[in-house]
C-alpha cells in the first residue's frame, strides 16, 4: 500500500523504502532509488496544493506557466524529501556516501520552449544538477561541475575507497581524459567542448562501447 501523490509513488514513499532498506540490510549496501513522483506529462493537474507559486517574468504562456508550476511542486516535494534524508543520515554512524542526479530534463512546453524563453539552450539542455554528500570526512578531490552520469560509478568507488573492478578500469581512463562524452557534446579535461577524441583514444572508446 504505497502513498501515492500526483498519479506517481511519492518522494516521501520512496524515502521511507530507503530508509528501510537501509536499517534491515547487513552490510556494505548500494542502494538505487528513482523517483517518479515529479515525472511528466505537466499537462494535467496533478496537485490539489501548492507550496510553491511561481511568477512569470519570461513572457511565459498560461499552458507555460501552468506545465512549470505542476514541475516546481515536484521539485520542492523532491527537494523536502531529500533533505528528511540527509538529516536521517547524519544521525547515523555507519558511513554512507549520497548521491543525488537526475538523467534528462523535463519536458516543458511546446518544442522545449520554456526553456528557450528563460536562456536555457546549448550543453545547458543535456545538463542536469548532481550533489554528493557524505555523512563522514571524505576527500572528494577532483569533481568536476560537467561529468557524464555514467561517470558517476566511478567516482563513488574512488570516494568509499573501493578498488576499481577491471571491468570498469578502461572507463576510469576514459573519463579521466573526457568527464563528459555522448552522442551531442564531449567535454575534456580542460572543461572545453571538442568535436571529437583524440585519435589515440578512439580505441579506448570502442574498447568502452564494447563492454
């Protein structure tokens, strides 16, 4: 019987399954939790209150503002949740590493318009936040603002001290060499935007797309 808030399982429901695993698994544990509760279509009414009302100072138009205020409730209810997580964990002395990234952008007006009319355009629409926290003193070292999602396995190894599994050794070199690389935009060690690899690196990559 989960709580459902909008058509989706709620961000609450979610932490609470997170915080179950959490206390009844032994261990070491990777948990992945995704949220759906803020997932599109924005088109229909989905709350019956809002928390968060937004004013429109970018010419938006009323099926705009309306999509973004159904998007913007999701964010505050994700974003509460999410902190009720952090402070759980920070009563607790087992280690424990937190990662929280999204994997696209919503889908917001007509032909991504909304976005359009508040400047946000180029890499910025392939771009999505990512935070890491931890409840214990870690060297977090070099992280970058623009890394590939997939990217992220790597850096969590690194940061809980655990060994680099050879499967995941040739993409460890890769993403040191490209922290962002996809199918619109690769991104250097440098943070510039490059048409391509470098040659020498081209079977690095075919080694990666292979495994």
């Amino acid at each position: 019987n989960p709580e459902y808030k909008g058509g989706y399982i709620s961000d609450e429901e979610l932490l609470s399954q997170i915080i179950k695993q959490y206390e009844t698994t032994n261990g070491n544990k990777f948990i992945f939790a995704l949220s759906m509760q803020n997932h599109m279509p924005y088109t229909k009414k989905t709350y019956e209150n809002y928390d968060i009302q937004i004013t429109n100072n970018a010419n938006l138009t009323k099926t705009e503002l309306y999509e973004l205020n159904q998007y913007i409730q999701g964010v505050y209810d994700a974003d509460k949740a999410y902190g009720e997580l952090v402070e759980y964990l920070k009563r607790q002395t087992e280690p424990t590493i937190l990662v929280i990234f999204g994997d696209h952008l919503p889908s917001l007006g007509s032909t991504y318009s909304t976005f359009l009319k508040n400047g946000i355009n180029g890499i910025n629409f392939y771009t999505t936040p990512y935070q890491i926290w931890a409840n214990y003193n870690i060297e977090y070292g070099d992280i970058r603002k623009l890394l590939s999602p997939s990217a992220l396995a790597i850096k969590i190894l690194e940061l809980s001290n655990i060994q680099i599994p050879w499967l995941l050794k040739p993409f460890e070199e890769l993403y040191s060499k490209y922290p962002v690389i996809n199918a619109n935009y690769i991104v250097d060690n440098k943070n510039d935007i490059i048409d391509a690899v470098k040659e020498e690196d081209i079977d690095l990559v075919k080694k990666c797309e292979l495994l």
